[in-house]
C-alpha cells in the first residue's frame, strides 16, 4: 500500500483498526486454539484457567501496554528500542526476546504445518467418515509421525510465512488480518454452539467451571504466566515491534486493551470448543499438544455440512497461524533490517532458512525419532521442551525485563506520557505504574525462585 509511513522504509499500519486487526492477528492464534485448552487440560481445567484470566489481567495488560509505549516511543524493533530508552546493556534484553522468536517459529511452524496437514484431510472428506475418539487418534498419529509429511509440511508454512513477510508489514499483514480474523470468530463461536450442545458435553462444561484451587503449585502458576504472555503475543517485543508502527495520533490504551480482550475471547471459545466434545467423546483432558486435533474430527462427524465446517475450521486455523507467525518472523526480521542493515529479502531469507533446519527436530519428535520423542529419558518430546522453554520460561523472563526497563529505568511517568501521546488519556494510571513496578515483577521472581529452587517437574 502506498500511504505514507511515519518514518522512511519502515511502513506501518493506515488506522487503528488495522492496527488491531493486525495486533489481534498476531495475539489470535495457534495460542488459543491449540495451546491453551491442552495447558489448561494438563493443569487441571477451572482452577488454571481462573489463574489465567488474573494473568492476562494483573500481568497481560500492563505489559502490553508497556510493550506498546516502547515501540510507538522509539519507532525501533525491540533491540534498537531497549538500548535507545535503557542504554547499552539493555540491548541484551532486545537480543532475547530475538531469539525467543526464532525459537518459538521453530515449533510453531511444525503445529501449523499439522493445521495444514488436517486441511488435507478435510477437503479430502476423510471427517465425513464416522469419526470416534479412537479412529481420531489414530488419524493424528499417522499424520505426526511420518517424519516426511512432518518436515515438509512444516516447511510449506514457514514458506507462505516468508512470502507475506517478505511483502511488507501493510499490504500482508494489514489486510490479511481485516478480512479474515473476523470470518474466524463466528466460525468457532457455531463450532463452539455444537460442542456445547453434544450429549455428554456437561462434563466438559464442569472441567471448565469447577475451579479445585487445591491442585494450584507453583508449576502451574508458571504455567498461566506463559500461557498469558504467548498468547498475547508478549515477552519477545513482538508488541514492541508493532508499536513501532503505531499512528502517534491513535489510542494506544484502547487498542492494547481490545487486543487483549479480543485474544481472551477467543481462548475461552477454544476451551468450550474443546473439553465439550473431549468428554462427550470420553477422552482424557491431559493428551497433551495433540487434543485439539484429536478432538474437532469428532464434532465435525455430528454436523450437517460437517465437511464444509471441517474446511472452514482448519483453512481458518491455519490463516490465524499465518498472522501469528508472521509476527514472529517479523520481529527477527526487523531486527537484521534495522540494526544490521540486512535488505528485508535477505533477511526474510536467512532467518527463514535458519528457522527450519531448527523445525526439523521439532518436526520429527513426534513419533518420527523415538530420541526426540521421549526428550532425554523426560517423557516429553522435543517440542513441548522447546514450548516450554521458549513459549512459557523466556517470555516470562522477557515480561521482567520489560517491567524493570520501564517501571525503574525509563520510568512509569515518562512511559505514560508515551501511552497518553496524542491527548488519550490512561485511565488508573497509578494502578498501572504499580503493577508495573512492584506486582509483576515480584510474581514473576517469586515463581521463578520457586520452580527453580524446588526443582518442580513441569
Ligand atoms: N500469540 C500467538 C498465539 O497465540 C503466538 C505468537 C505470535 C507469539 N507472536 C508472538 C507469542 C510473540 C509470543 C510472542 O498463537
């Protein structure tokens, strides 16, 4: 798109709302549909998702909101924008969450690969066929486990992630986001309607409700930080980075707080998508990455039309995964572009390239490489190692950062009077200043300490 950018080679989005169709794209995605319902099923249903929802809102907004400022502020991607408000040290900060990026593509792009792999499927009327728990599962297995599919369809999503970035943050990204995220929403709310109305699914609706406060530990407090931080695109400077491109005239508060809002919606959406069905179909709540995708074949099998939904559902998922990771790439990208010098090909290119070789493993520890699968004698493959450590620990870690940079060292009242640019006022300020401040980055510490000190399996 031709409108001019607010700072030359740079682009940037035409309004507001692309902006939060964009922010949102980036937020919306694999996070809620596949990782949340498989955390929140491992971690005990009810009582982790209410510690989910204190997350994203004592935690997930005001570091979005931080992120946010920090970007707009400087107009840098997070390396440029740490070093420019913290000084030189702080680069190292920006140079995490860079990494953590590359590192969560690398397994993100083998999820969406399977999103693409069901796509298949779909369209080639395998869910038409009667679809129970058992056929289901076995289905996945055969998908995840041919270690030739894995790779390449992983390779195939990294390639379309390539293209759009390649592209440009406004014509790719922007548009993608407008037209599709919306047509997303009201396909899961219909899938949603049919799970909740299975019979049996009232066991599912009492995993989601009953919160049993008693099996919160440590681990599992973790656990929700994470969830919160990744599903909210936080913790690597993807927020910075979209900040950057933020209209200074524009409500920053409005547009962090709708982002936020809008991703919690859909996580919720994917939770009564989910554990429904799961129960109806009496399977278990701790199948771990793969649930979601052992579980829709079996609602699809109780829909009329049930072919045309499956289509929609996994062409709709995979796109939400696309505005994801092209959020992620872009991240890594702007950082060799801007402070390396990189052109944008060259760099679209090379972390592209980088990321799959690192795919690859990912790729084949499900069920391809019995090494990768049980990672280490730990019972987990190598994904879910590099979900963890990338997806819940390094975006914590990263949240900390931020709240240290910007509650102590740039400060919350210069930080504000960034939020406030362009005359929007942020309401509960102080509240804000002092969970930025003093409540993040206690929790965050004190849980860290605790996991770190205990030894507390995962
Ligand atoms: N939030 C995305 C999701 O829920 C994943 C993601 C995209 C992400 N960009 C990010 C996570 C940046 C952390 C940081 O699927």
């Amino acid at each position: 798109m031709s409108a001019p950018s607010p700072s030359a080679g740079r682009g940037g989005f035409q309004s507001r709302i692309g902006f939060i169709l964009a922010a949102a794209g980036s937020a919306i995605g694999l996070g809620n549909i596949w990782r949340f319902p498989y955390t929140a099923g491992e971690n005990g249903g009810g009582a982790f998702i209410a510690l989910y929802l204190l997350c994203v809102l004592a935690l997930g907004v005001p570091v979005m909101l931080a992120e946010l400022a920090m970007g707009r502020a400087t107009r840098k991607n997070p390396v440029g924008a740490y070093t420019k408000l913290g000084g030189r040290p702080w680069a190292a900060a920006g140079g995490l969450g860079v990494v953590t990026g590359f590192g969560i593509l690398a397994f993100y792009s083998v999820v969406a690969g399977w999103t693409l792999g069901y796509l298949w499927h779909a369209v080639t009327g395998t869910f038409a066929r009667a679809m129970d728990a058992e056929a289901s599962t076995a289905l996945f297995a055969g998908l995840i486990s041919d270690p030739v599919w894995a790779i390449v369809l992983a390779g195939a999503f990294l390639g379309l992630t390539m293209v759009v970035v390649r592209a440009g943050v406004g014509g790719g990204i922007e548009m993608a986001s407008k037209i599709l995220m919306p047509i997303f929403f009201v396909l899961l709310v219909a899938l949603a309607i049919r799970s909740v109305t299975l019979p049996g699914a009232g066991k599912g609706l009492a995993f989601i409700f009953e919160a049993d406060f008693s099996k919160i530990r440590a681990p599992v407090v973790a656990a929700a930080m994470g969830q919160a931080m990744f599903s909210l695109s936080l913790g690597m400077g993807a927020m910075i980075t979209y900040g950057s491109y933020f209209p200074r005239d524009e409500n920053l508060v409005v547009a962090g707080v709708s982002v936020a809002f809008f991703d919690t919606l859909i996580a919720l959406l994917g939770g009564f998508l989910v554990f429904p069905a799961l129960f109806a179909a009496g399977m278990e709540p701790t199948a771990g990455p793969g649930l979601v995708f052992v579980v829709m074949p079996t609602i699809f099998d109780n829909l009329p039309m049930g072919q045309l939904f499956a289509v929609a559902f996994y062409a709709l998922l995979a796109i939400a995964a696309l505005t994801s990771t092209i959020s992620l790439l872009e991240v890594v990208v702007s950082y060799f572009v801007d402070e390396r010098g990189w052109s944008r090909s060259f760099a679209v290119y090379v972390v592209g390239g980088a990321c799959f070789l690192l795919a690859v493993p990912s790729a084949l520890s499900q069920g391809g490489a019995p090494a990768l699968t049980d990672f280490l004698g730990t019972g987990k493959g190598w994904l879910d190692w590099q979900s963890i450590l990338f997806g819940t620990y390094s975006l914590v870690a990263g949240a900390l950062l931020t709240c240290i940079l910007v509650g102590w060292r740039w400060g919350t009242d210069a930080a504000r009077e960034a939020i406030e640019e362009g005359g929007h006022r942020l309401p509960a300020a102080p509240l804000w200043g002092s969970l930025v401040r003093y409540v993040c980055p206690l929790a965050v510490v004190g849980i860290l300490i605790y996991v770190v000190t205990t030894g507390a399996s995962f």
